[in-house]
C-alpha cells in the first residue's frame, strides 16, 4: 500500500512539473550569431537553469517569421509569444514607444542617457498597460542618410526616392514636412529597394548598413544624425502570466540585464561599423552649420502636427522637452554625434 501511495505522489508531482513548463517562443530580425542572439540565448539558458528547466526559450532569428506586422499577428494568434522588435513596430500598439524617434531632437550621446535614465521607465509601464512585458530598451543607434548619390542639404535629398519603415509615422510625417514623398516598406525588403532603384536614400545605423547590407550599394552617409534607434525585447503579458510569480521575477532580473548588456555593447559595435565602412569605400559627408540649421528649423516648425499624426502624447513630448533643456543649461560641453 505504501508503494502505491509514493508511485501515485511521484506521477502526480512529475505531472505537475510538466504542466507547469512553459516555453516563449520569440522572433526576431537578428540574425543568428549576433551580438544580441548570442545575449539572448546566454539569458535564456540561465533562466533555465534558475527555474529548473520550467521557463524556456526558443528562438527564430533572421526575420524567418517575417516582418513586424506578421511577428505581431502570430502572437495575438498564440503562434508566438514574444519578439525583439525595432521600436517602430509597435507604434500601433502604443504610439508612445517613438517618443525618443522625434527627428534631430537630440544632440549628444549624453543627452540621449539623462533621457533615458529619466524616461524608459515611464514608456515600459506604458508597454505593460498594452500587454507587452518588455525589459528594458536596446540602443540600435543614431540613425543618419545614406544614400546613392551625395546628400548635402535639404534640396539634395528631395531629389533621391526615400525609404522609411511602414510603421514609422514620426518618419513619414518628418518627410512630408520637407516636401518628399517617402516609399514605406518593411526592412526585410529594403536591400531589394536599394539593388532594384525602387529606392536610393535610406536612413539607419551604421551597424544596421552592415548587418542588412546596405552598404553593398549605399556609397555616402551624411554625417548628421536624424534620429534615436532602439530595439525593444518583449513577451506577450498573457503568455508571461502564465508562468509563476517567483519564475516571472527570475525572467524579468534576467532578461533585463541581458537587455542591458545588449544596450552597452551597440554603441561600440557602431563606432566600429563607422571604421567597416570608411575602409569599404563608403563616403562620410559633413554637413554645413547652415544645412543642418535648415533641417532643424523645418522640424521644429512642423513638429506639433508630426506629434499629433504619429499619435504621440504631447505630454510625453514637453517633458522631453524640458529635460533636455534641463540638461542643457547644467551642461558645460555637448560632445559631437557626428561620424
């Protein structure tokens, strides 16, 4: 009798261990053998470890669930329950997530932390109220002009047929404002855009020219960043919930340090991508005071309609505002952003 009542505890336990086993299915646009696969897997392996193989993840890098709006279908379908996605992607989730995506609103690398240190928080609880548990922001980079054909002012690029993501609204606003007709389309095909003509301006990161390719025909960047590139690393709240209280504590320490480490690294990554181009041919083009003057105005006087199309808060938008300035007037010397 005794034997009987341990195999019945033992199944019942082994059956309770099981169930409670859960795996995230997550996508991304890295590809594998990135920086931030390799941070992502090391996480996923320690979470793991720490809950007794309960949580686990499973990875499809390399776009292989296709593009934002399909990685973001598959999770309301439960196909998925989590991405790594460039802040853009969610902007019809929650229009705030391109607060820091506001054209040439930033001027120093520094401005951009005491930003973030005083705002990411505000914007992840802002996610967690849509149903996106994110862990914390990872820096893509300062996005800049790249092009076929020099681009040194205004007029120069009006000339040129401009990519911008299909979800980024600040983007498509920004160009209308300058009189440019952008070409939306999703990132996975740009590198097709830029080999068919389709397209001949596009705006990204150093290390995004190299990791999609771009600079197989991109051949000048002009060296005046437009705006602030993060990726965002998140799980679908209702899938998060399903694992426990004290498992859901160990995926959010984890995977916000390991979100964390991913942020650090990126700037470095793209000074050496900065390096990768110079030595492939690629032409860096300083842009006069007057040109860049030119830019910011045009911005700054179409700014309140581009925050009211792209959805964006305009609360979020003043405290912004007055950090900045906050931190301008403590500030003795802004460095340069430029490449």
């Amino acid at each position: 009798m005794l034997k009987q009542i341990i195999a019945i505890l033992t199944l019942s336990f082994l059956s309770y261990g099981s169930v409670q086993a859960y795996t995230f299915k997550v996508a991304t646009l890295s590809t594998d053998g990135s920086v931030w696969m390799e941070k992502m897997r090391a996480g996923a392996d320690e979470i793991s470890q720490k809950t007794d193989s309960r949580v686990n993840f499973k990875f499809y890098p390399g776009g292989v669930m296709g593009g934002d709006k399909n990685v973001l279908r598959k999770i309301r379908f439960g196909q998925l329950q989590g991405a790594a996605l460039p802040s853009a992607g969610l902007t019809g989730i929650y229009p705030d997530i391109q607060l820091y995506n506001l054209i040439v609103k930033f001027q120093s690398m520094s401005e951009i932390d005491y930003v973030r240190e005083q705002m990411d928080d505000q914007l992840l609880v802002g996610l967690e109220k849509k149903g996106l548990v994110a862990f914390g922001f990872s820096e893509i980079g300062l996005a800049y002009t790249m092009s076929t054909t020099p681009v040194h002012n205004i007029t120069d690029l009006q000339q040129l047929k401009s990519w911008v993501p299909e979800n980024n609204k600040i983007a498509i606003q920004a160009y209308k404002a300058l009189s440019i007709s952008p070409i939306p389309l999703p990132l996975r095909d740009v590198l097709m855009g830029l080999q068919t003509g389709m397209i001949t301006s596009v705006a990204g990161t150093p290390t995004g020219a190299i990791a999609l390719q771009w600079h197989t025909k991109i051949k000048y960047v002009t060296n005046s960043p437009l705006s602030y590139i993060f990726g965002v690393f998140f799980l679908d709240k209702k899938a998060f919930n399903k694992i426990s209280k004290a498992d859901r504590l160990v995926v959010r320490e984890v995977m916000a340090k390991t979100v964390n480490e991913v942020d650090k690294q990126s700037r470095q990554d793209n000074v050496n991508a900065v390096l990768a181009l110079k030595k492939l041919g690629v032409e860096f083009i300083d842009v006069e005071d007057a040109a860049a003057n030119e830019l910011k105005a045009v911005m700054e006087s179409a700014n309140q309609e581009i925050v009211s199309k792209s959805g964006l808060s305009s609360r979020l938008v003043e405290m912004l505002d007055k950090y900045l300035a906050a931190f301008r007037a403590q500030s003795t010397r802004i460095e340069s952003v430029g490449l």
